[in-house]
C-alpha cells in the first residue's frame, strides 16, 4: 500500500535534448512560416503545438533524415488540416469587416434605406458591380463553386454530384473565392465608411 507510484517518462533522454534542439532551432522560423499562412495568431500557435506533437509522437519510432523538410512539410500539412476543418465562409462573412467601432457589414450599408433613398440605391449599385467584376478575376472553378453556393444556395453536397468534385475541393475553391472577394471588397468598403 506503501508503494510509491512513479511514472517513467516514454521518451528517452536523448530524444528529449533532440527535440528541444530542434524546437530552438526552427522554433521562430516555422511559426513564420505558418503565420503567414493561417487567418490568426491563436491558430498559427495551435499548428505549431500540432507539428511539434506529431515531432514527438514521430521521433523515437523512425528516424527524420532532412529535419527541416520534414518540419515545413508537417506544418504545410497541418494548415491544410486546419482549413479543411473550417466552415466555409460566407458571403455575409466576406463582407463583415473590422472598424475602429468593431464590425460593420456591408449588408447593414446596402439594406438600411428600403425607401428609395438614391444615395443606399447608388451603393447597392456600385457593391453589385465591384462583387461582378472581382468574380470575374476569379478562376471558373472557384467563381461557379461560389456563385451556386452563395448566391444559388445549392449545397455542397448537390454541386458535387452535379460536376463529379469532392465536398472537401469545393469547399477549399468556395473559401479561395471568399478571401479573394474580401479583399478586392475592402476598398470600396473604406470608400464608403470614411465618404
């Protein structure tokens, strides 16, 4: 009853000292690397924690020759991951964007005067034909995908058993168009905040 219970560490002491080694090594330069590649700063330090989990689990079980390669590789892999968990955005998400106040969405500009106010019908205007042009600059694929979900409200799930394309690749073209939309949208956005 006595008995003291001690729990041995799975990992050897020299795996130990590798893979802090390799933490200081490549610590800053991976989560670079995935800052600029993920929406946040909670997520990108998520990926991280993720990289360097699966470095611990990997490291006393097989060997890593280029760890390096092998480091961004994971990392490139997790991001995947992590964008292939999300939700896809909407249009309403891609058109919330941060003001000094907080969010603001261009639905709130666009629907706020239903009484023919010509000022609200040149914005609904001016907004209908930026979102055209930029969905012209996008690639067919992520256009149809964007336009059939978004605008058409026709699931995923339909538009792949209409064109043969995996849930998982519509969703990633869909969020490709979003993010597109978002930026080529922020300017006109600031033009109509500060006019």
């Amino acid at each position: 009853m006595d008995e003291m219970l001690t729990i041995q560490p799975i990992m050897s002491s020299p795996s130990r000292k590798n893979i802090s080694s390799v933490i200081n090594q490549f610590g800053k330069r991976l989560l670079g690397f995935i800052r600029q590649r993920v929406n946040n700063e909670a997520d990108a330090e998520d990926i991280l924690q993720d990289v360097w989990y699966q470095l611990t689990a990997t490291v006393d079980t097989e060997p890593i020759e280029q760890v390096s390669s092998w480091l961004f590789k994971v990392a490139r892999n997790k991001i995947i991951d992590s964008y292939r968990k999300k939700k896809p955005e909407s249009l309403e998400d891609a058109l919330t964007f941060e003001n000094e106040d907080g969010e603001v969405n261009f639905k709130e500009i666009l629907l706020a005067d239903k009484n023919g106010n010509p000022e609200t019908e040149h914005l609904r205007n001016v907004f209908w034909e930026e979102l055209q042009n930029a969905l012209e600059e996008l690639p067919e694929e992520q256009r149809n995908v964007f336009i059939w979900n978004e605008l058409e409200d026709i699931p995923f799930k339909e538009i792949a058993e209409r064109t043969g394309v995996q849930i998982n690749t519509l969703i990633s073209r869909k969020r490709y168009a979003v993010l597109h939309l978002r930026q080529r949208l922020q300017t006109l956005y600031n033009e109509i905040i500060n006019y």
